[in-house]
C-alpha cells in the first residue's frame, strides 16, 4: 500500500477553517489538488499530519499557529501613505489587498490602521496568529 512520503506527489481534497468555523479555503467542492511535501503549497504542520497516510485515508486536526502560518512579525507591519491606495477602493481596517512585491510577486498585506494621510499595514500572512482546523482527504498518491 503506497503512503505519503517525502518522495512522492499527491493528490487530495483540503479545508481551512478558523476555530469559530468560518471556512478560510475548500476545494471539496472542486477537484482534487497536487501537492508534494516540502513544495511550499502546505505549512509543515499540515504536512506532518499527511506524512504515513494513504489513498482515501482522511485526516481532521487542529493546528497552533507555530505548525499552521505562524505568528504576525512586527517587522512586517508597514506604515504608508493613504494616497498609494486607488481612490476608488480606499482601505479599510481588517481588509486583505494583493501588493506588487519584488520580481513581479504578489504580497498580501492586512489594513491594520488608518491614521489620517497614513494606513498601517501588517504584511505576516493573513492567517498569521489563528488556529487553524485542517482537514484533508488523500485521493492518489504518485
């Protein structure tokens, strides 16, 4: 019987949900993604959990912030000008916008604050500080 390992690929069906439930991503409804452990689509936590497992097993956890996306980083919290941001979408607190980054990236950043001419900008990842429930159904492994 073929397992996940660090040597294959997989395909499965995954959810994200916050601790109140509020569902983050699915593609239950969809189909099923490819994934390759240590690829970067999945945080080590998640990968842990699948590592061992095999075709139409399902796995259900609760993941800490240290083994889902981390904890926000100071150091990424950014201030800018309210002027950057086109007048027809202007920033609000809470709201997550898709930022140019270097070689043609795309940076998520969360509005923290707007003070005035100035918006305070947290560029962690969005998830960044939540309990994540993952859970995941393994559909071929490869």
């Amino acid at each position: 019987m073929k397992t996940i390992n660090t040597d294959n690929s997989f395909m499965l069906f995954f959810k994200m949900e916050l601790e109140d439930g509020t569902e983050v991503e699915s593609n239950f409804d969809d189909k099923p993604f490819e994934f390759k452990i240590g690829d970067g689509s999945l945080t080590m936590g998640m990968e842990d959990v699948l590592l061992g497992k095999s075709i139409d097993d399902t796995v259900s956890v609760t993941l800490s912030p240290d083994l889902a996306f981390g904890m926000p980083d100071e150091n990424n919290i950014h201030t800018m000008p309210a002027d950057d941001f086109p007048q027809d979408m202007p920033p609000e607190v809470n709201q997550v916008i898709a930022f140019d980054g270097p070689d043609d990236s795309e940076i998520l950043g969360t509005i923290l604050a707007i003070k005035g001419a100035e918006v305070e900008v947290d560029f962690s990842h969005p998830l960044a500080g939540r309990t994540i429930n993952f859970t995941a159904k393994i559909t071929d492994i490869f």
